[in-house]
C-alpha cells in the first residue's frame, strides 16, 4: 500500500507504540510529523526517518492544550499544506485502586487520553472539512472493557471510542471516516519494566501465547489511514492476540 502526497499527524510518536506507526506510514511515502512532550525523543525519530529516506518535521506539543494544538496544526499546514491523516497516540498511566486513586490522577489521565483526542480531532478536522477528506484513527485500550485498577484508564478508553463513533456520525458526509484501534499488551519500554512473574502471568492470559509489537498495531493503522478503506467508519479493532475474547483472564 502506498500513500504519497499524505500527510499524517501521530501525537505522542517520540516513542513506542506512535513510533512504530510513524515509521511505518512513512516507509509507506506519507509526510509524517512526529509530535511529542519530549524534545529529544522528537529529534531521534524524526532522525531516523530522514536517514531512512522519509520527510518528517517534529512539533513539541501537549495534547491537553488548545492553544498548543491549534499552533500545531497551523504549522502543518504552513509546512505541507494540508493535514490528511490524524493518529491520536498519545496517553498515560496512573494506575491505581479506587481507594488510592486521586482526583489529580483521575483528572491527569482523562486529560491526556480523552481530552487530548477531543482537541486534537476538534482542530485537525476544521482543516480535512476544507479538502472533503481526512483518516481519523484513535489508540484505545482492550483496557476499556475494564480491569482491576484502572478505573481512570479504561474509563479514558472507553470515552475514546464513544467519541469516535461520535465523530464518525458527524464527520462521514465530510469524507473524513474515524476509526479506533484497541491494543493488547504491546512491548513497550513499559513491557520491560514489569517484574519477570508478572510478565509470566500476563503471557500465560495470551490466547496466542506473545505479545504484540508496536509494529503490529501500525499494519492496522496503515489499514485505516488508507484510501481503500474510505467505506468504514466508527469502528472498533481489537489488536490484542485474542485476549478481547477472555476479558476475565489475569
Ligand atoms: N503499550 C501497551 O501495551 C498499550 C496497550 C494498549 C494501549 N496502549 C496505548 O497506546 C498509546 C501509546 O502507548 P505506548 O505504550 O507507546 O506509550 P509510550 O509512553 O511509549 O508513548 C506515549 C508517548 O506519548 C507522549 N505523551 C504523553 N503525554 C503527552 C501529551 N500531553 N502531549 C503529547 N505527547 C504526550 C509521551 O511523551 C510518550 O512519548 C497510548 O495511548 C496507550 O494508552 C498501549
């Protein structure tokens, strides 16, 4: 699949997960631009991708603010003219138990994961209505189905694609089509950082028995993001090895 002469937003691509799929959309002739909280992830991967051979420009952005993300998107469309695909990649963690869990860490994971695509979408859509076209494509969780100390997450995840079938409804006779991916486990640096028996634990739940890559969830966004793909819209894919089908696994 090919898609030269596009050009995609990833929020949160200076690492895992948005990397990947940078990466990818790139190999694939798309104009990719590498946001991030992070200056010095932002100047590696767009390094890596012009030493590949790829265009990539870097924007330091939070996800959280408007100001922010109306900036960002301005200059875009100074730089490339146009914003076509929009992957919204970019969410934290705080995982807790309800009785541990603080209003600041409920409000810091709603704010990046939930509010953060809002914005993001509410801004980037203003300029693909203008062109009859755009791919919205926003990372959820298999979290959002619910698990044990993770009320802020999943109910983040959750909103996402309440949001996203949302926005399908509203956006479908723009030419703009809006879908969410819902990750499993996908080896992260957060992956590497989980004690070996909880690791075990968590291979063990794996239907398929491994975990997933970041490439693994870029193939499906290249699958969304694609022209070809202009007749689905509001929907939901599970990326996650088949744990989606034993939500009450361990
Ligand atoms: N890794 C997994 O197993 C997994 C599973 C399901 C879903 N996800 C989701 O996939 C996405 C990527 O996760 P990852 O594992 O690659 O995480 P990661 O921490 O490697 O990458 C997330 C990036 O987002 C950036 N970021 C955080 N807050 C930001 C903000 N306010 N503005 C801009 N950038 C910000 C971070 O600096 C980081 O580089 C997240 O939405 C996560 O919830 C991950």
């Amino acid at each position: 699949m090919r898609f030269d002469q596009r050009v995609a937003m990833i929020t949160g691509s200076g690492s895992g997960i948005g990397e990947g799929i940078a990466k990818t959309l790139s190999a694939a002739g798309v104009k990719v631009v590498i946001n991030d909280l992070d200056d010095q992830k932002i100047e590696r991967v767009v390094g890596e991708i012009k030493a590949d051979g790829g265009t990539a420009t870097g924007i330091r952005a939070d996800v959280t603010k408007l100001d922010e993300v109306e900036a960002m998107y301005a200059s875009i469309v100074r730089e490339f003219g146009q914003i076509d695909i929009l992957v919204n990649n970019a969410g934290i963690a705080r995982d807790k138990s309800i009785r541990k869990m603080s209003e600041a860490d409920w409000d810091a994971v709603i704010d990046v994961n939930l509010k953060g695509v809002f914005l993001n979408c509410k801004v980037a859509s203003e300029y693909m209505r203008e062109r009859n076209y755009g791919r919205i494509i926003n990372i959820s969780s298999r979290a959002w189905l619910g698990w044990p100390g993770q009320a802020n997450y999943a109910a983040s995840k959750g909103g996402v694609i309440s949001l996203t079938r949302t926005l399908a409804l509203e956006l479908g006779k723009k030419g703009i089509t809006v879908n969410c991916i819902a990750p499993g486990i996908i080896e992260t640096a957060l992956w590497h950082s989980l004690p070996e028996d909880a690791k075990a634990r968590l291979l063990k739940a794996q239907p398929t028995g491994k975990i997933g890559s970041p490439k693994d969830i870029a193939n499906a966004a290249a699958f969304f993001a694609a022209d070809a793909a202009g007749y689905i819209t509001g929907q939901t894919m599970f990326v996650c090895g088949g744990k989606s089908l034993f939500a009450n696994l361990g």
